[in-house]
C-alpha cells in the first residue's frame, strides 16, 4: 500500500517535465511524464514513485495534510 501525501508545487521546469515541490518541508523534484496538462505553481499534487499521479483541490490537500500532522504528532509523543 503506498500513502501518497499531498505536495504544494514551487516551481515547474518544462524543459526537463519536472516539478520542484514541498511535502511537509521536505524539497524535492518530481516528474510530470503522466498528467496532461502541468499543474500551476501553488497547486497541490500527489506523487508515487517520483512522478505526479494528479493535482488536487486545495482544500483536500490541506484537510489531508492537518490529518498527517496529528498522525505525525501522536506518533512522537507515543516515541517518548
């Protein structure tokens, strides 16, 4: 099973059909190789295995990521 966390798009290099996104303060690029049309800067997409698999509506994306960071949170204070 994969968790795919919603990833706010930073920048978008057409020439090498990547994107550069944040997923929870986490940098990183991702390829567009299987959407049709890029996403916009600001927009939020899900990737698997380095590639965008789809964009999201905004307000999913944020309902998804506040979920993450309670799981997140719990998860620490269980660590101590």
């Amino acid at each position: 099973m994969c968790i795919a966390i919603p990833s706010k798009v930073l920048s978008i290099d057409l020439n090498n059909n990547s994107i550069q996104v944040d997923t929870l303060g986490q940098q990183r690029e991702a390829k567009l190789h299987l959407l049709m049309d890029p996403p916009e800067i600001g927009s939020y997409v899900l990737i698997h295995a380095n590639f965008v698999m789809e964009t999201m509506e905004e307000a999913d994306a944020l309902e998804s990521l506040k979920v993450y960071e309670e799981l997140i949170q719990n998860m620490s204070m269980l660590e101590s």
